[in-house]
C-alpha cells in the first residue's frame, strides 16, 4: 500500500500511538522490537512460534532467578 493512502497513515499512526502500551513493551522485554517497527508481515504460525519461544526464554529466566533468590534452596 502506498504512504499516502488513508488506512496506511491511520495504521501507521495507532502503531505509534500503541508503541509506548503493552503490546510495546511486551515486544521489547522479549528484544522483538525491531519487528514493531518494521511493516514486515510473518506467518501466523511463525510468529506465533518466535513469541512463544521468546516468552518461554524469559519465564524460565524469571524462574531460575527466582530459585536462585529463594532461602529454602540454599545451603
């Protein structure tokens, strides 16, 4: 679609707009932004493939600091 075309500067607008709400900053706590910003379009199951890694990578980060932290594990 060219840049001139209406629904192009709406969408191009709201994503703005949504850059700095959760979807925003999900994509950068997961280091995805860059696809934020960028007008490329995945596969469905491709996409959904790469967020579910990345949101995989991250839980178990979040666990392992978390036992790490806990007393009851430690010596």
């Amino acid at each position: 679609m060219k840049n001139e075309r209406i629904p192009k500067i709406i969408y191009r607008g709201r994503r703005e707009k949504m850059r700095n709400k959760d979807t925003g900053d999900l994509l950068r706590e997961l280091n995805l932004e860059e696809y934020w910003d960028q007008d490329c379009i995945f596969d469905t199951l491709v996409w959904r493939d790469k967020i579910k890694k990345k949101i995989h990578e991250r839980e178990e980060k979040l666990w392992r600091e978390e036992c790490l932290s806990s007393r009851k594990l430690r010596k």
